[in-house]
C-alpha cells in the first residue's frame, strides 16, 4: 500500500507540479528501465546485453520522435502501435507457447516504443495541463480495469481466461473490471461532454487492450520463467508489472480521442 501511494504522489507531480518537458523526461527514463526489465524477457541476463538493449529501444525512440513531428505521423504511428497489438492478441489466442528470444527482443520495442511515444506527445499535447487531464483519465480506465478484475476474480473467479498464459485470470474478473470500467466511463462522457455510445465504444477498445497488455506481459514472463518483471517497486514487482495494460491501451486510447475530436 506504501508502494502504491508513493508511486500516485510521484505521479500526479509529474502529471500537474513539473513542466511538461520534464515529464516527458520521466516517461522516458521509464522507458529505460521497462528496457532494461524487458530484456530478460529476451535471455539477456548480463548488465552489457541488457544495456545494450537499452541502448537499442532507445534509439528506436528517438526515430520514431523524429518521424511523428506531425500530427498526422502521430496518429499514423498509434495506427501501426494498434495493429501489432491486434497481431499480440492473436499471438496470445492461437501460439502463446510460440516464443523465442529474438521474437521476445523484437516484441520489446513494439510495446514500449509506442507506448512511450504515445504518453510522451500526449503529455506535451496542447496548453498544459491539458495533455496531462488527458493522460491522467486514460490511467483511470486502466485503474479501474485492473482493480474490477482484481477484486471480482479473487472473490467469484471460476472460469480460467488464458490458462496457458496467466492461469490466475478469469473471466469473472474481467466483467468486474469491464462494470468498474463502465462506471469510469459514464464520468468521463458527462465531464467531456461527449456522446456516450461512441464514448463507451472508444473506452471499450481501451479496455480491451489493457487485458491483452496484461497477458502478453505475462506470456512472455512465462517464456523467461519470472514471476516479476523485475524488484524495483517492493510488494510490486517490476516497472513492466506496473504498466503493462497501460502500453496496449495508448495507441487505443489516442486513436479514440481524435475519432471523438476530443484530443484538441
């Protein structure tokens, strides 16, 4: 609980107390440190190779920051971020035991490039704090899938969701996390005043998304036989524990916001 509290207080003074740029400075060092977690996903277990790694995802962000100057290239980039994520989904549902360690590497930056790159413009997005409300709404729904299922699936989980991949989710709490999502969204539609069905349908994706994060988080965990990503944040794991639903529902959650012209 510490832990967690900790963690919220630093991140609403990244959020609203810092500039923005120095936020954008904060996701990226956790964009280092999801690298260095990550590369044990892909057998690189010395400090060089890890690093190296690092080094690697790294320079793939500054690309892929040179090449989405536009607005345009952004939301391109979210495009692209989205199908891999429907290719992820399809990797869980028919070869979760297909992995390998370069198809580990190589899945890295997939997930974390985007999604860094989609926090890093958004948070830099408009006036501030407009871009950091807008981030900070996309965590709730994330939250709130996370806890709904968490609670829901310890009290009445029955039915296995991916047994070959996280035998402790359920199909029981993802309606928990889907009733607690749909709480947090019915909010969001009245405090942005937007029309609830495309509303709910956007929220929806991005709820989606968060479980497939999750489990291809956990898919890969499984391949490297860790229980955590790593054991930086205690009673919490590592910093991939943390934001795994959050990579897969960025792209999901931009996307939407320009469909609804709601991004500004």
């Amino acid at each position: 609980m510490l832990t967690a509290l900790v963690l919220l207080a630093l991140l609403l003074a990244v959020l609203f107390a810092l500039p923005a740029r120095l936020g954008a400075a904060f996701l990226t060092a956790v964009l280092a440190l999801g690298a260095w977690e990550w590369a044990a996903f892909a057998g690189l277990t010395g400090a060089a190779a890890r690093l190296g790694y690092v080094v690697a995802v790294g320079a793939l962000g500054a690309l892929a920051w040179a090449a989405t100057g536009s607005r345009a290239a952004w939301l391109g980039a979210m495009q692209l971020a989205a199908l891999w994520w429907a290719v992820a989904f399809a990797w869980l549902a028919w070869r979760p035991h297909a992995v390998t360690r370069l198809a580990a590497a190589l899945a890295g930056a997939a997930v974390l490039v985007p999604a860094w790159l989609g926090l890093t413009r958004l948070i830099l997005h408009g006036t501030p704090p407009h871009g950091a409300w807008l981030l900070l709404y996309m965590l709730l729904i994330v939250w709130a899938a996370d806890i709904g299922a968490y609670f829901a699936g310890r009290r009445y989980g029955r039915l296995r969701l991916a047994p070959a991949v996280s035998p402790n989710k359920s199909w029981e709490g993802v309606l928990g996390g889907a009733l607690l999502t749909a709480l947090v969204l019915l909010a969001g539609a009245r405090a942005f005043q937007a029309p609830l069905v495309p509303f709910l349908g956007a929220g929806g994706a991005v709820f989606a998304a968060s479980i497939v994060g999750d489990l291809a988080e956990s898919m890969f965990k499984r391949f490297a036989q860790l229980k955590d990503s790593g054991s930086l944040l205690p009673g919490h794991g590592g910093v991939l524990d943390r934001i795994d639903s959050i990579t897969a529902a960025v792209p999901f959650y931009v996307l939407g916001l320009e469909w609804q012209g709601l991004l500004g």
